[in-house]
C-alpha cells in the first residue's frame, strides 16, 4: 500500500511540474514526446574547386546555406573539398581592397592622410591613429597570447586538456572575430578559415585533377550506402555530379543543387535547384517549405496510385479460372464432348417427330 501512494504521488509531482513548467521543449530537437515526429537528416556537400561565391563573404554564404538547408531537415553533415590553389586563390573583389589598404597604411605613415575615428583594438581595447600601429600591437601582443594558448592546449592531456579549453573558450572566440578585420590572411583570402568558423568540415586534397570531384563522390557514395541522409545538398555547377545525383534518386533520396549556373545539367537532374542569389535573399529559406509540402503529396500520391504488374495479375486471372472450373462452369474438353453427344443425340431423329 506504501509503494502505490509514493508512486502516485511520484507521478502527481512530474505532472505538476510539466503543468507549471515555464519551458517547452521543441521536438525536432530531440526533447519532445515520443509521438513527436522525426525529422529528416540532410547533408551539405560543397565542391569548392568551381568557387562559386564570388561577390559574398565566405562566413556569409556558409551561415545562410545552412539556414537554407535546415529548413529540408536537420544538417548533420557540412562537408567541403578543394586542392590548395583554391584556398590561395584570391579574388579580384578581395585584391583591390588590399591594394588599397596598403595605399592608405603609407599614406597615414607619412602624414598625408589622417583618420577621423581611432582605430580601436577589439581585443583589449587600445586606440591608434594609424592602422598601421594597430597591427604591430596585434601581432605582438594578441597574436603570441594566441599561439601561446593553443601551445598549452596542444601539450595537456586528459582532464587538463579540457580544463583549458573551456578557460581559454572565451578570449579564443574574440580573438578569431578580430583577427579578421585586423590581419591579412596568410593563404589566400581566409576561405578555408572562415568555413570552419561557420562549422563546416572543410577538406584539402592532392593538386592532382579532378581530385576534389573524386574525393566528394566517394564521400558522398559512403553516406549514401550507410543510409545516414534522406536529403543530399550539393554545392556546385560541376556536370560530372550529374551520376551521383541520379543514383541518389535511385535510392529514394532527395536531392537539392545550389549554384550559379541556371541552364546546368545538374538543377535539371535534381529534385529542386537554388542559386547564390535565392540563398543570400533568403527566398530558398521560404521556398524550401513549400518544396517539402510538395514532396510529401507526391509520396502520398504514388502510395495511392494503381500499378499493373503483368505477373501478378497472370497468377490471379488463373486462379479464378481455376475456382470457376472447380465449380463446373468451365470443363475445358469433357464440357466440348457433352456438348457434342447432346447434339449427335438432337440431330438422331428426324425433324418432324416429336418425342
């Protein structure tokens, strides 16, 4: 009797508190009901050798496609390859502004050309009239700090390596903000930097050609096998993608393609196809719902749709005949000879005598 009032009174609490409780859990993030549907896993893909982002921002393009993908389903995969000549490559719309910094940085230094607003370090805080003088005290101070923090995190083991993570998580997060803004990047414009800021796995292969086509199929073939997306997004205008995507339709995938070219063999293939410019607008974020709503319709339809399958309508036609003949409507040739002596029988007598 003891037992029944605690539980009671245990299942009394929980209720109280899910009644009172000033939280709800979402269920697509795992926390909801159990009756709380499942949502899809997608995978993003990126084929970084056609560089297709050429007037956005790296961190920029990374975040929105993500924000585009996450309305297919959950991202649990960003995946994006390239050789080393498309992380140096630097574009004409990062090069001039270089250029130009550098112009202004001798101008300063010589006095001909004077700022308004300080330079402000965001790390500590400090002002410079010369942007100049900014990044030396960067690289002196903030940049051997830096280094000295991965130093240490690199050298600990165990528990005290994930002590100093956590003490270093803050300084290291407003060190790579400012970074940005202050110091030019050593390889190339800072693309690959910029897409592990965003959260993306990014992957450098061999100079050899088609290098990176091959080690993005050869992933993608792998998640593909393991069954670990339902939604495949691919990231290029590269026609030779065009047999993967097909054969993710085979296995009941869906697939989604972003790039700039309109007309490309890849959009035709795929499912549904966005450019740079939808993304960024954030049109694809709104046409992705409506896209999924269409999908499943069309899921449902095929369910519903009657096919005529030669076999298996072969093998019930001949079991009904076979029930009808069991049952002595079709003889087959004794019913042929029955009828035959009936009317040997009929034909025996002439006409005009009736029986």
């Amino acid at each position: 009797m003891m037992k029944c009032v605690k539980v009671s009174t245990f299942i009394h609490t929980i209720l109280s508190y899910k009644r009172y409780c000033h939280f709800e859990s979402k269920p697509h993030l795992g926390f909801g009901s159990l009756d709380s549907p499942v949502r899809a896993s997608v995978g993003i893909f990126w084929d970084l050798d056609n560089k297709p982002f050429k007037l956005i921002p790296p961190f920029d393009a990374a975040t929105k496609l993500k924000k585009a993908a996450g309305e297919f389903g959950v991202v649990r995969f960003t995946v994006a390859y390239a050789n080393r000549h498309a992380f140096s490559y630097v574009p004409p719309l990062v090069r001039q502004p270089m250029k130009e910094r550098k112009m202004l940085n001798s101008l300063e230094n010589h006095g001909v050309a004077k700022v308004k607003d300080p330079y402000i370090c965001r790390v500590c805080g400090r002002r410079f009239y010369t942007n100049e003088k900014l990044v030396n005290h960067f690289k002196q101070i903030h940049e051997r700090e830096h280094t000295k923090r991965l130093n240490q995190i690199e050298s600990a083991r165990g528990k005290m390596r994930v002590k100093l993570v956590s003490k270093y998580a803050m300084k290291m997060d407003k060190y790579k903000y400012a970074v940005k803004d202050v110091l030019t990047p050593k390889v190339g414009y800072g693309l690959a930097d910029e897409l592990k800021r965003a959260g993306f796995w990014v992957r450098t292969v061999s100079d050899k050609p088609q290098a990176a086509d091959i080690a993005l199929r050869n992933h993608l073939a792998d998640v593909m096998d393991k069954r670990m997306v339902d939604y495949v997004v691919l990231v290029s205008d590269d026609s030779d993608f065009v047999e993967v995507l097909k054969e993710a339709r085979l296995r009941c995938l869906k697939t989604v393609v972003v790039g700039d070219s309109n007309d490309g063999a890849l959009k035709r293939t795929a499912d549904a196809a966005f450019s740079w410019q939808e993304i960024m607008m954030g049109k694809a974020k709104k046409e992705a719902v409506s896209v999924v709503g269409r999908w499943k319709d069309r899921d449902v339809l095929k369910r519903l749709e009657w096919t005529y399958d030669p076999e298996v309508e072969k093998k019930m036609y001949y079991s009904e005949v076979e029930s009808d003949d069991s049952d002595g409507f079709f003889s087959g040739e004794d019913d042929k000879e029955d009828v035959g002596a009936s009317l040997l029988k009929e034909d025996a007598g002439a006409w005009w005598k009736l029986d």
